[in-house]
C-alpha cells in the first residue's frame, strides 16, 4: 500500500561541540500515515514532532532511517509541488503584505498569474484578513500571521498538509475555523498529518493519533479505538419527564449498575464561538480584537466566500471524493460534533426548540465527558455547512447520521 | 526560472523596504550633486570633471560594493536565522535556484541604481561645460584629453636584479664606506633595500645636461590624421625654487638618424616649462609614427634645471596613474568609455554578490559581512598589500609568497583596474581590462559554486547563527 507518509527507522541524534552525541531527538521511528487520513502527531514539548517533521520535509537530515513523503523524497520539488507546510510559528516576510506573500507563495509554485489572483483573494477571504490584505505582515498579531501562514500552506491545493501546532496564537473562532477546515479538505480526499499539544485539536479531528515520548511512539491507533470506554455505557436524551427519569434510574437499579444523572454542561468553546456569533450579529462595536470579529462576521454568514475556497481548492482535482468507507469514517467524525450529551440536553433543546433527540452511545475515556465537543446544529453548523459543498453532500442543513449509526452499529 | 525570479523580485523588495538600500540611494543622492558643485581638481573645468567624474564613478563603485555585500548576507542569513526557508524551500524550488534567485535579486538591484547614478554622472560630464560656460580653447582641451577613448603605452622601468644589488653591497662593504650611511648594527636586509632603491633612481634617472630616448613600437592609431599625446611626470632629485622644470622633447622616427640618414618622417620638437611632481600633457601629430608603428622619444634635461629629473614607476601598478612617462592616441569615443567603466564596476558588483552568497552559506550575518569586507578591501588596496610585504625577512617572505601573496594575485584586483582612473585621463578601458573583467566573472562564478554546495548539503532547520 503506498503511504501519505511513511518513515522506517527514523532517528536524529544531535552532537555536541566535539561531534559526539548527545541528544536522540527522534529516535528510531517507524510510522505510517495512510492517504486521505487526519493523523494526529502528539507529544509532550521536545518529544522529537517538529524534528520528525523537519527531517520528512528535508529540512533536516536523518541520522539514519529514511523518511518518504507521498512516495518520495521531501526535498523534490516534484514532492514539493504537493504539499502544503504550516511551521510551528508562521515565519513570514515581515515586509509584505499578506497578497504579496500569498502571490509570492504561489509564484514559487509556478501558478499562472490568473490562477494566483483567483486564489489568493478567495484565501484572504477565507483567513479573514481581506480588508488587512494590503498592511506590511510585520504589523500583524500572532494570530493573524498565522491565518496567513495557513493560506501559504493552501495555495497550491496540496494533496498533504503538514500542520504543526496549527492553532498556536489564535482565538477559539480560529482554532474552531482551523479544526473545521482539516475535516472538510480531508472530505475532499486530502491528507493531514497535525502535530500538536493541544489535545482537544486533535481529538476533534483526528482518525488516528500516534503519542511520541523521548522520540519514540509511545502509543497509536484510531481515536475512537484508543478512547472507547468498552465497559461504560451513556445515554443522552433531551428532556424528559421527572417519571420517566424515575423509571430509567429503576432499570439500572435492577441492572446493579454504577450511574449518575445530571445535566450535561456545554463546552467553553461552544459557549465562546455563540456569543460571539451573536454580539456580532448585533453589530456590536469591537476596538481591539478587530479580526476576531472579522473572523466571526466570516464564519457567521459570509456563505459564497467559503464556498468559493473550496470549490477552487478541489478545481480539477480527480480524486475530490472521499472514498465510501472513508466518507462513512469523516461523517462520523462531523456527527460527533453535532451530538448532543447528557448535560447539555436542557439548555440545547431551550435554545433551539429542537425535537426530543435520543443517542445511544459508548462513552469517551476523555475527562471531558460531560463537555460535549460541540452544538455546532445551532451556533457552528453555518460554518461547517457552508464548507460542505451541498452539490456533493446533500442539505447541509439536514441533520448528520449518528456516530452509532455508522462506527459502532 | 519562474520560481528565481520570483526569490529574486521578493529580494529586491526587501533590500528596499527593510531599508537597507535606502541608506546607500540616499547616501549617492546627497553626495553627488554636492560634489558636483563643490569639485575643483586644479582650479581649470577640465580639473573640476575631471574630479567630479573620478570621485562620482569611484563613490558610486564603493557605495554599491558595500550595499552588494550587506544586502546579499542580510537577504540570505536573515532567511535562516528568521526560517523563512523553512516556507520557501519547502515549496518546489531547488536551494540552487533559490540562492541564484538571491544573488540574482541583489544584481538586479545593483544594475539598475548603477544606470541611474552613472547616467547623472555622464550628464554631468557632458553637459559640464555648456553650465560652467567653457570658451573654445578649454572645449577643444577637454575633447583631446578627457571626452575621449585613447589607448596609452608606457616604457618599462628599468629594474635592478638582486645580483646587482649583492654585488653593490659587497663593493660598499670592501670600501669600508658603509659607515657613512648607516649606523653600527643596522640590518642587512635594510642596507640592501636602500641600495636598490638607489640604483632604481639612478637607472631611470637623467641628470642635467643629458638627455633619454624612449622608444616605441607597435603604436597603432586609429586616425593617422590625429593627435599623439605625451604625457609626463617631472619626479625631481631637488626641488628648483620654481617648482618648474624646463624640458626640450623630440619625437618621431630616429632610426635613420642614428645611421647618419635623413630621416623618413617628421620630427617634431618641443619645449616646455612646468611644475614638478604633476601630470602634463602636450600634443603632436600622430604622423610622427612611423609607418611600422615606431616612434622614439627624446627627453633633454637643460643644465639650468640643476637637478635630476627621474622617470620611472610607482608602485607595482601597472596602470597609467603610477607612470611618470606615457603616449596616448584616440583609439575610441568617451560614451563607449564611459559605458565600458560602468561594465567593469558591474563586474565588481558581480564578485562580491557572489562572494557574500557564499559567506553567508556557512557564517552569521556579522561574520560574513567581517569576511566579505576583508576580501573587498584586500582586493581593493591589493597593489599596496603585495607591496607592503616585498621586503620581508627571507623564511617569513617565502611563506607568503607561496600563500597569502598567490591568493591575492590571483583574486580580481579592483585597484590595478580602476575604470575611475581610466575615465579621467580619458584612456581606453581595453581588452586587457575586460579579460580582467571576464577573470572576476569566473571568479564569482567559482564563488557561487563553492556556495551552492555548501547550501545544498545544509541542514537548514539546524542553523543556530
């Protein structure tokens, strides 16, 4: 099977003055990334991610071991023309401006002048950084250098993405942004290796994650595989009658089983992303974190830009739709930020006066059981629907198949 | 080639906006006109274009040399240092096009503020005496002598061997007369070196009441109805009260002479009067040369000089400026000159981009623009460099003469060709220059060479300078 991804043996040992050797920052690492997956590099800070990603990109060489990226070597341009790279802090041309940079980007990847300008306004757009396009990069906040370090890494419509430590600098909109970005193109057939520390990121997206320690894996697999609490059980409903809550803690009763009813709570981010949303969509005034707000105002509505991203980015692309098995695995994976938990049945259903939903589930190992991931069918479902091209998806607004439905049928 | 240009557009972009080039544009545009005005040379319009075009092309070469090299290790180093190569080349470009794209950038810059500067310094010549409002004689004074192109000859300084100067020192030291120069204990190598320069003066020199020839051949002009010029430098053993040296010349074929034969074209004679330790000029037809190419020259030295007069070369230069004699004829115009010297300053520009590429491969931004400086300057002051270690002590001398003393003959150098020197006396930058122009071409090519390599073995993730 060929790979997205794959080293063999892979160490890096750096030396000290003399040349003896001191440090194993990678060390003898065999991983294998499939194409069109969302692999999930995690590790403690000097766990050897960067350097593994540094030495696949021919930034660094190994000290043994080899490292292939789509089949060939990181530093053939041919290999290179397929990749799109976002490094662990974005490391831009202070002195232009984000459409400089992104036309200088694309200029290197020998894009015609028409393809470029189409590009680079429709990734501004999508970055939200449109109305600073023209402002010289070194002005910028971090969080803003790095929505332009993910444009340069997009606008040659890279087959592979590496990300590393995407989210670093930016505001819960733009990681919330980011995470949903990752899930559309890899619905499109892209693959993503994410490295990160921020477990949430990568729990949210990620098909299969492997832990590196010391420049060893420590431990990988699929996500759900290595989180699934096969002994525990959880039910979430929306609301329902002090009689029939009565009724149910009767049969677990009789079942002897350990139980705990209560309201699920919301996620922070969740809470964040809408009240945002909703002091934007009042136009409330905004003075300091003005492309936060920006950002929001493009994830509240601003339908046709995104749309037009990601129409450009699969244009002519022959391999645009996902696989069966992979579809059903991503659908899944967008289903699992649409449920709904236990805790935040009352408050979901007040707000959206939804119909009583009822999932049956297998909880998460996670800490955060009682934090559901996400209600994106009342804050986030604008943005990750105007992402999914309703061409190939059906009604984006339709509700999205249950994880039971399709990963634990 | 797209991907070159588009590292070399973004250079330029760079040494602009981060102000770097700035510095030295608005260095060039403060300094220049102020110079235009404030030239004098000698006092005459002639001396003050002269001035003007000579301190103009040199301060334009230099601003430039040291913009090239700044620019260069900033663009490249600061790409490391700050890892935008960790952007740029993983993208599909090769190291090889992406310092190219640099180095190509940095010329780009240099080419188009060269134009500009020495197209305000060519108006300036040009149009210099309709502003300073010259009458006739000074126009046709400045079309012989500066808005002109004439290739130059010189005689070969009559040198001394070691042989004679052993054999000088043994007689001074079997005569026992060594004590009326030096005092006890002063070193042997010291009493030689005075010896040589002695009999080096006395070889070249003429004493009053004589008189030397010069002879030439091969003298080709390109107009046998045009003008030979000679020129002189009067180096004087002791200075008259006037500071003014009267000479009689005579030039033409003296061959037929010598047989006690009329001669077969004319000879024409001069007389003079002028200042000592200063370059003069005077004029003849050019068909005072004979039909194969020859001509002499007669130097008389009138006993009422009462001193010696000394013809001979300075330093190990071999360019007009160090000659005390030379003739001259037109053999091009001044704007073929003019654009040739400007060729010649861009030949620089092209070493020491490629020089500061390839330093800056492999050291920091300090060091490299310490290293790239030293190489400049050397290179720049070469003559003196190799003049200054001539008389070393024998064991230490040998060292650097198969070292330090080949490198820096081999390297261009800048101070034996300077098309400044050359635009001035009006003398033809020749073939002879553009080998040495093409010479700097395969040495910065060498450079770039030696660069890439390093670049494209470079763990660049790893640099920590």
């Amino acid at each position: 099977m060929d790979y997205a991804i794959e080293t063999i043996a892979l160490t890096k040992t750096f030396a000290d003055w003399w040349g003896r050797r001191k440090v194993y920052a990678v060390n003898d690492l065999t991983l294998q990334v499939n194409t069109n997956e969302v692999f999930g590099l995690l590790g403690p800070n000097g766990s050897g991610k960067t350097t593994t990603i540094k030495m696949l990109l021919g930034l660094l060489h190994p000290t043994r071991g080899h490292a292939f990226l789509l089949g060939g070597q990181g530093d053939d341009p041919k290999i290179n023309a397929r990749v799109g790279f976002l490094p662990e802090e974005s490391y831009l041309y202070k002195y232009l401006t984000p459409r400089e940079t992104l036309d200088f980007y694309g200029r290197l990847f020998g894009l015609p002048r028409a393809v470029r300008k189409d590009r680079i306004e429709t990734l501004l757009d999508m970055v939200g950084l449109k109305a600073v396009a023209n402002r010289q990069v070194g002005s910028f906040s971090k969080g803003m250098a790095r929505r332009i370090g993910l444009a340069q890494a997009l606008i040659n419509d890279p087959d592979l993405l590496i990300l590393d430590e995407p989210t670093t600098g930016l505001d819960p909109i733009g990681t919330r942004q980011i995470k949903d970005l990752i899930i559309n193109l890899a619905k499109r057939g892209k693959t993503i290796l994410l490295c990160s520390h921020l477990l949430a990121d990568v729990e949210d997206v990620c098909d299969r994650i492997a832990i590196m320690y010391g420049g060893k894996v420590q431990a990988q697999g699929h996500v759900n595989e290595l989180l699934e609490q096969a002994d525990k059980r959880q039910i979430t409903t929306g609301q329902i009658s002090d009689q029939a809550m009565g009724q149910i803690r009767d049969i677990l009763e009789r079942e002897h089983a350990e139980f705990d009813l209560s309201s699920p709570m919301e996620k922070l981010e969740t809470y964040f992303v809408r009240t945002v949303a909703e002091a934007q969509q009042q136009a409330q005034p905004t003075s300091g974190a003005e492309s936060t707000t920006r950002m929001a105002g493009f994830l509240a509505g601003e339908e046709d830009a995104q749309k037009q991203v990601l129409s450009s980015l699969v244009q002519g692309q022959t391999k645009s739709e996902p696989k069966p098995s992979q579809a059903g695995t991503r659908t899944a994976k967008s289903a699992q930020s649409t449920e709904v938990e236990p805790k935040s049945a009352v408050l979901d259903s007040l707000i959206k006066k939804a119909p009583d939903q009822v999932t049956l589930e297998t909880p998460k190992k996670s800490e955060d059981t009682a934090a559901p991931i996400q209600t994106k069918t009342q804050v986030n479902r604008g943005i990750l629907d105007q992402l999914v091209d309703p061409g190939q998806q059906g009604d984006a607004t339709t509700e999205k198949p249950r994880k039971g439905d399709s990963d634990h049928a | 080639m797209r991907s070159v240009w588009a590292v070399a557009s973004n250079t330029i972009k760079q040494a602009l906006r981060m102000k770097i080039a700035v510095v030295f544009i608005v260095l060039l545009l403060v300094i220049l006109p102020v110079m235009a005005f404030s030239a004098s040379g000698d006092g005459t319009i002639k001396g003050r274009l002269q001035t003007f075009v000579s301190y103009g092309v040199s301060l334009t070469s230099f601003l430039l040399s040291l913009l090239t090299i700044f620019a260069a290790i900033h663009t490249v180093t600061g790409d490391i240092t700050q890892r935008q190569v960790y952007t740029v080349l993983t993208k599909p470009i090769r190291r090889y096009e992406y310092l190219a794209g640099k180095c190509l950038g940095i010329l780009v810059l240099d080419l188009a503020l060269l134009v500009a500067f020495s197209a305000g310094i060519y108006a300036v010549a040009v149009y210099g005496p309709d502003m300073m409002g010259a009458d006739q004689a000074t126009r046709q004074e400045l079309s012989d002598q500066f808005y002109t192109a004439r290739a130059s000859l010189f005689p070969k300084t009559l040198d001394v061997t070691p042989e004679e100067v052993e054999a000088e020192y043994q007689k001074l030291k079997n005569n026992q007369t060594m004590d009326q120069y030096f005092a006890e204990g002063t070193s042997v190598l010291r009493v030689k070196d005075w010896i040589y320069k002695r009999m080096r003066l006395e070889k070249n020199a003429v004493a009053a009441g004589s008189q030397k020839v010069w002879e030439f051949k091969n003298v080709k002009v390109a107009d046998p109805n045009g003008m030979l010029f000679v020129r002189f430098k009067f180096e004087v053993a002791t200075t008259p009260e006037d500071e003014q040296i009267i000479s009689q010349w005579a030039v033409g074929d003296i061959r037929p002479l010598r047989q006690g034969k009329q001669p077969n074209t004319r000879i024409y004679e001069v007389q003079r009067k002028d200042p000592v330790r200063m370059f003069r000029e005077f004029v003849i037809p050019a068909d005072a040369i004979a039909a194969d190419g020859y001509v002499a020259i007669a130097f008389m030295n009138p006993p009422i000089n009462q001193t010696v007069v000394m013809f001979m070369e300075q330093g190990n230069n071999q360019n007009l400026e160090s000659q005390s004699l030379a003739i001259l004829f037109k053999a091009g115009t001044f704007q073929e000159n003019f654009i040739r010297g400007v060729c010649v300053v861009f030949f620089r520009l092209v070493f020491l981009a490629a020089l500061a590429c390839l330093a800056s491969t492999f050291l920091s931004f300090p060091v490299a623009v310490l290293m790239s400086l030293v190489v400049f300057f050397t290179v720049s002051i070469s003559g003196f460099v190799l003049e200054a270690f001539t008389f070393m002590d024998a064991a230490v001398g040998k060292i650097y003469n198969n070292t330090l003393a080949l490198l820096i003959k081999g390297l261009p150098q800048f101070d034996k060709y300077n098309p400044a020197a050359y635009l001035v006396d009006g003398r033809l930058i020749d073939a002879e220059m553009f080998n040495w122009a093409s010479w700097t071409i395969v040495w910065a090519a060498v450079l770039m060479g030696v660069g890439l390599l390093i670049f494209s073995g470079k763990e660049l993730a790893r640099d920590t300078s």
